[in-house]
C-alpha cells in the first residue's frame, strides 16, 4: 500500500451529499442522556413554559431547550465561561448530535446565550430545576415520606477584581484613596504624584500598623455592585458570592441551590433555603415533607432554632463554643427549642447525621464547583449568577440519575472506568508473574531437594556397604 500524503492545496467541492459529510458514532454517555430527556418530555416541557416570554411573530429564536442543554454541557465537561461552552460544542460532532443540530446550522454563540438568559426570568429556570426532580421522583429517587436533608455554604468568587473597588461615600478608587491618606499624614505634599511603587509600600506599612481595613460597608464593585468582598477559602481576599446547598441526606438529591449576598449570615438564610427546598418538593408532586435538618455550628443561633421548632422541623446543629448561658431574660420556647437540640446532637443519631451531613453536603459542592465549573463565575450581578447555579444543580441531579440508572454520571466517567480497568489488568498479570515466578523457584528447591536426598542415600549405602 502507497503512503498517502498531505496535499498543499484542496480545490473545494461546489455541491456535495449529506451522506458524506463526516459524523460522528456520539457519545454513549450523551446518547443515554439524550434518550433520558426525550422520554421524560424535556424539549416539549420547556417550550411550553418559555413560549409567554417569546413573540408569535418574527425570525425564529433558539430552541430553550438547546439553550438549557448547552448549560447541561458546561456543567458535564466542567467548562465554566460561555464561551467555553459555544467552542466546546462547535468542535465536537457528538455534541452537535446531542443538540440536534443539522449540518448547516450554526452552534449559538456565547452572545446568543447572553440574549435567551436575559429573556428568561429567575422563575423559568427554578421551573427546570423542579422538572428535575419531578422525573428524579418518578424515577423513585425521590421518596414520598419524611425527609432528613443537610444545608451547607460555601463561596463563588465573582467576576470583578479587587483593585477596581470604589468608596461608596466618595466614589474615589484604591490608589486615590491611598494618595489621600498619604497627604492627610504628611507624607507627601498635595502636589506630588507617587509612584504606584510608592502607593504600594505607603499601603503595607498601613498593613503592618493594623489601619488597613477594608469592609464592605465603605467599599464597593462598580462592575459587580451585588458582589461582596470575602476571604475565600485558600485565604485570599476577593469579591464573591454565597452559594447554599439544600441535599436530601437519603437520595442524596439537591433540593434547593441558592446564591445570596457574600455577606449575608448563614444564619439569616436557613430558613429559606429549608423552604425553597420544600417548595421544591411540592412543585415536583411529592408529598414529601422535610422534617429534619442537619448543619454545621455556623448556623447555630436561638432564632433559627425556634423558627425550625414552630415549623415542625428537628434541628442537629452543633452549638458554638461560649460561655455560661442566662435564660432568665429569654422565653421559655428559646431555652426549650436550645436544649431540645442539644439533647439530639449529642445522640449517637445526631453523630451520624453530621458525619453523613459533611459527607454528602460537600460531595455536591466539589461536584457542582470543582468539576462542575462553577466556583468561579463569569456573569455579573446576582439574578444572572443564581440561574446559572441553578441549572448547574439541575445537571448535578441528572448526573446522579444516569449513575444510579445507567452506571455512568459524566461523560469522563468513562475515562476512570478505562483507566481503571487497564489497571486491574496490569495488577492481574504482575500477580500471574510474581505467582510464575513462585513456582519456578519452589519446582528448583524442590528439584535441589531430591538430589540431595538421592545423593544422600547413595553415601549411606556406600559406608554400610563399608
């Protein structure tokens, strides 16, 4: 056979059939899902919930199902930015094929995206996330009956920088604000113009003086007003939001994902992340109920407890460390509600639930941000970060499904499964070799032994021969 080689210049074809412009075989894991979300209705659900926000007139926009499909994407492939998306999808045939797109059609462009999110409000995307659990509950993931769930938080770190903050009182940004102190100290005259060099060194040794405060009270993004300036948790400081998960301790579902304010208290958002969930719940056609919940010491406080005991819900959430608590001054529901919940955190139930709560609760987490994609977000204001995160949940649920029906909950799933298998073959056969080798070694010792024996024996039978 002749070696074929690479030609400088193709004359390009004028007409050529569909039958051979190349395809791809898809991918198993996105055909599975496709199959999925063709036999629970999704396209059609979503068309109709969509078609009040789209004009019966006019060029035909893109399908919201290919737009929600292609947030399902970014979740899957752990691509965080929109363009991401658009190029990831443009570049692979088996995605083209799991968006139904034709041969001349385009795949929307990051821009096109942009539009569909605008167009479609905070409530359609919750409406999703519902049809989620809906099918999780048809599916009997999602039981009927008492549900013990486990609430966390943890940080997004938004689309803004730190050195573009601005004074909420005066509007001046970092380096100005720091030419003014240096005047006001005498450092330098009103005239002069320092160095960032300069600004810089004035503004650690303001760090070493412990006057460098910066809070969010004084201070403000003006590209991402809705952000808030956090420490994050490899310790540096930035702007960024909260994310709370809601996740039923039993299927291991999340039932509500909410973003908040970075400054908002854990516990000021209990309360309504438990009913999100449970609106949630209902809106799926369960006749669950959420019952109790288990959380971190963060959200330890009377009133949440209180609110929880009045809701009917059973707390497990560990009390922080303080000193000798006064109840003379409190109503008796507040030391009831305290003291109801320290008695169930002590039980070796409540010991489970915190280890089960910390397992679970964090394992969505690196799901939804580290995989996902989602611990850094590329969209700017707080209702545009919440529907992202809230599809992202979606696709974390439908991935827990394909695991639990079909064996595989992403598509790189099957990457560790090859890698897997190719290493328990390879420990197979060092296993085969090291027994081969065994019983090489123990046929030499025993041939050795027989020899000697025979030899032995022929020595004796000579000396009594003697």
């Amino acid at each position: 056979m002749g070696m074929g080689r690479r030609p400088g210049e193709r004359q390009q074809e004028l007409w050529i059939a569909t039958s051979r412009v190349a395809s791809a075989p898809g991918h198993i894991f996105y055909d599975k899902l496709n199959g999925f979300l063709d036999e629970a209705g999704f396209d059609a659900f979503v068309e109709e919930l969509c078609e009040p926000f789209y004009k019966q007139a006019g060029r035909r926009s893109i399908p919201p199902g290919r737009y929600f499909c292609m947030l399902l994407i970014g979740y899957f492939e752990g691509i965080d930015s929109q363009r991401g998306i658009a190029w990831r999808c443009s570049d692979s045939l088996s995605l083209r094929r799991f968006l139904f797109l034709a041969t001349d059609e385009d795949v929307p462009d990051h821009s096109s995206l942009t539009r569909v999110r605008n167009r479609l409000p905070l409530e359609v995307h919750e409406k999703v996330f519902e049809f989620v659990l809906e099918v999780a509950r048809k599916k009997k993931l999602l039981k009927d009956g008492n549900l013990c769930v486990g609430v966390d938080a943890t940080t997004l770190e938004a689309n803004a920088a730190m050195k573009t903050i601005v004074r909420r009182d005066t509007g001046e940004s970092w380096p100005e604000y720091v030419r003014r102190l240096m005047i006001e100290e005498g450092v330098i005259d009103e005239d002069d113009d320092p160095t960032d060099e300069e600004l810089r060194r004035f503004d650690k040794d303001r760090s070493k003086w412990g006057k460098k405060k910066v809070s969010n009270e004084e201070w403000a993004s003006p590209t991402d007003p809705d952000s808030r300036i956090l420490k994050m948790k490899d310790g540096r400081t930035h702007l960024a939001y909260k994310g709370e998960h809601t996740v039923d301790l039993d299927s291991e579902l999340i039932l509500a994902a909410d973003v908040h304010h970075g400054t908002d208290s854990d516990t000021a958002t209990i309360i309504e992340s438990i009913a999100t969930a449970q609106r949630h719940v209902a809106a799926a056609g369960s006749e669950a109920a959420i019952n109790e919940v288990a959380a971190d010491k963060g959200y330890h406080s009377n009133t949440v407890l209180v609110d929880c005991q009045e809701a009917g819900v059973r707390t497990y959430i560990p009390e922080r460390e303080t000193g000798k608590r006064t109840w003379h001054d409190k109503p008796l529901e507040v030391e009831r509600a305290f003291r109801n919940n320290r008695r169930r955190v002590k039980r070796s139930k409540g010991r489970w639930l915190q280890r089960l709560r910390s397992e679970l609760v964090e394992r969505t987490f690196a799901h939804v941000c580290e995989t996902g994609g989602a611990r850094r977000t590329w969209l700017r204001g707080l209702e545009n970060v919440r529907k992202r995160y809230t599809i992202q949940a979606a696709a974390r649920n439908l991935g827990l499904m394909m695991r639990r029906l079909f064996g595989i909950g992403t598509p790189r799933s099957l990457q560790g499964a090859a890698a897997a298998f190719c290493t328990l073959i390879w420990g197979l056969r060092r296993l085969l070799w090291r027994l081969e080798t065994f019983r090489a070694a123990f046929r030499r010792q025993t041939a050795s032994n027989a020899s000697f024996t025979a030899t032995y024996f022929r020595a004796t039978e000579k000396l009594a021969a003697v």
